[in-house]
C-alpha cells in the first residue's frame, strides 16, 4: 500500500493544510499560537471554564493548557484564578482585551477559511459536511473506553 493512498494520511494531511492556512490569520497577523487560539476560542462564548474543562473540550493535555494560558495571561487576554469550588482546578476567564482581539481574528479567520471552502462545489461541500459526522459518529462508537475525545 503507498502512504498517499493510505485514508488516515491523506485526512492528517488535508487537515494539516488547512489548519496552516488558518495559522497563517491567527498566527502570523495576531500572534497567537494553535493552542492560544483553541483556548480563547472557547472561552470566548462560555464565560468562565475550569481547567478540566478546557483539557476535555481541546485535544490539548493539561500542560498545554496551561502553558497556553500562561502566555495568554501575559498577553492581558485572559485571568486565571484559583477556582473556589475545587483548588485544584483553576477557572479561565477571556479579558475585554482578549475578547476584542479574537473579536477580530475570527472574522478574519472565518474569512480565509469561507475562501478555501468557498473553492468547492455546493454538492462537495455539503458531502464533506455529511462525511465528517458520520466520521465523528463512527469515530467515537469504535473508541476504546479509555480513549478520551474531545467534547462537543
């Protein structure tokens, strides 16, 4: 069998280009990193999220976690406090500053990737779509009990 050919490289590797085309807006124009992105993207609509939360809804671990919050603390774009109910835990909250910035990265981001997908026909679009639930339903159906996904 040839690597090209193989279903789980070429998905890594679309994936991959994608997600860099993506980089390219966050990174490149705003500086943050795919881990500072993932985490600002979540707390931007949730408020406040508990560390726990943030490891279960990424695919990040809970030292990329917190490395990422470190760097977005610094930057003013996000609090970090202990948490009241568990102090183990610590309770992530996006600044106005952060708010704002992400604010105009999404709109960005949301652009460059309506351009790339824009790129496909209706038809082939709505099959990727359709193709990705049912990768994620089967994904997660055929998981091992000690596999831990990401949460919706």
């Amino acid at each position: 069998m040839q690597l090209e050919t193989f279903f789980p490289y070429r998905l890594a590797i679309a994936a991959e280009a994608f997600s860099r085309n993506l980089v390219a807006v966050y990174g490149q124009t705003y500086g943050l990193s795919r881990e500072e992105w993932r985490l600002l993207f979540l707390l931007q609509g949730a408020g406040q999220v508990t560390s726990l939360d943030l490891s279960r809804r990424t695919t990040l671990d809970k030292v990329q976690v917190s490395r990422a919050a470190q760097r977005l603390e610094d930057k003013g774009l996000i609090t970090r406090e202990v948490s009241v109910g568990d102090r183990r835990l610590k309770d992530y909250t996006i600044t106005p500053t952060g708010r704002a910035l992400f604010g105009e990265a999404f709109a960005a981001v949301e652009a460059r990737a309506g351009d790339i997908l824009g790129r496909m026909k209706d038809r082939d679009r709505q099959a990727l779509e359709r193709g990705l639930a049912a990768l994620a339903a089967a994904v997660a159906e055929a998981a091992p009990d000690g596999l831990r996904l990401p949460e919706a």
